[in-house]
C-alpha cells in the first residue's frame, strides 16, 4: 500500500457490498455478525450519519460508519481488510471521522469497543480516548459468552464554536 495509491472518500449509495465485505471480513473471524448490504444503507439513510471509505487501486482496505445527534457523535463501525492492517488506515478512517464529527458540531465523541479487542483498544487510546464506562456482556459471540464493552470518549475540538466561548 503506498501512500499516493490510497484515497480517503464519503461512503456512497453505489459502496453498499464493497462495505458490507470489509465489515463482514473485519468482525466474522472476531465472531460477531457481519453488517448487510442493507444494515448499511439503513445507517446512512439515518439522519446524521455519515460514512468513509480507503480504498486503492488494488482493492478496499477499510470503513468508517458514525452519527452525530446533537452535540454528541457515536462512532458506529470502524474495519480495515485483515491483508491492509498496521499501515495506517484505521488512524486515518477516525482522523477523518473525527473533523467530520467536529465540524458537525458534535462536542464528543463516543464509541464501544471489546474488552477482548487490544488492536482497537490500542488505536483508541493513541488518538487521545478514554475509558469512562464498561457494559457487560454487551457483544453477542457466535461461540462462547457475550464479551464486556468498554465506553470510550473523546472530546472535539472546533475552532470556530471555541473562539466564540
Ligand atoms: C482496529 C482496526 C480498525 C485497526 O486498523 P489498522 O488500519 O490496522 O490500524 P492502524 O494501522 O491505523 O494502527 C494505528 C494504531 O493502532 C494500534 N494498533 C492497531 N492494530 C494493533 C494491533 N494488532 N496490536 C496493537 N496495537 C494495534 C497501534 O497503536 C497502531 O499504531 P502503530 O502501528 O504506529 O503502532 C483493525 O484492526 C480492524 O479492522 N479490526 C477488526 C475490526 C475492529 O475491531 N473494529 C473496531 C471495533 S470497536
């Protein structure tokens, strides 16, 4: 994957199977459910919600799904194709989810993430999130017990909103 190939883009109505496959190949080995072509164009119908897309010449690399209610933004899903991970995609989907959530006029940033999940927990907390709540038995695993959530936060910044205050 090198840098110039790789384009950050709004997930679109004509992306619907190209997301359903990164989600499915990203959360299936994990053992959770893979979102439908149709849980995700009933996402993106939702008021306030808005998608990204990696991708490069040679294929889709990863996914972003997040709201903004308010002033409080939910990051819904986040997935990188198991063959493009640690070369930066996942940062740059939720830098970019981030700006968007900001400029939106969302104050924070919230998600829900495995406990049994380092790889996410990791990228979370390198972005500046923290840990301000736990729901047990929140994720459903196809085999075995459902696994405990971590809530994470995070605050935005926007430029403007925060000159005026
Ligand atoms: C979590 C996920 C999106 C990360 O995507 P990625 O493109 O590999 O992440 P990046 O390359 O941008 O990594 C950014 C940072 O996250 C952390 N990180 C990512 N993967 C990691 C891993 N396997 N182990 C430890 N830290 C990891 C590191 O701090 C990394 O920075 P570094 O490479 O400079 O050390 C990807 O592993 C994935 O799709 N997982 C399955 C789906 C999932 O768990 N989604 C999140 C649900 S809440």
């Amino acid at each position: 994957m090198t840098e110039g190939d790789v384009v950050l883009r709004t997930l679109g109505a004509l992306d619907l199977d190209r997301a359903a496959r990164l989600h499915r190949e990203a959360f299936v080995p994990m053992g959770e459910r893979g979102w439908t072509r149709q849980d995700i164009a009933g996402l993106l119908a939702s008021p306030g919600t808005t998608g990204f897309l990696v991708e490069a010449k040679a294929g889709d690399i990863g996914v972003a799904i997040a709201r903004v209610a308010a002033d409080e933004a939910e990051l819904l899903t986040v997935a990188v194709s198991p063959r493009h991970r640690r070369q930066g995609a996942g940062r740059r989907l939720l830098a970019a989810v981030i700006e968007w959530a900001g400029r939106a006029g969302a104050r924070t940033l919230f998600l829900e993430v495995g406990f049994d999940n380092p790889a996410a927990r990791r990228l979370y907390q390198s972005l500046g999130f923290a840990e301000v709540g736990r729901r047990a038995a929140y994720y459903a695993r196809v085999e075995g017990p459902p696994a405990d959530a971590i809530v994470m936060r995070l605050t935005l910044k926007n430029e403007e909103r925060d000159a005026r205050e």
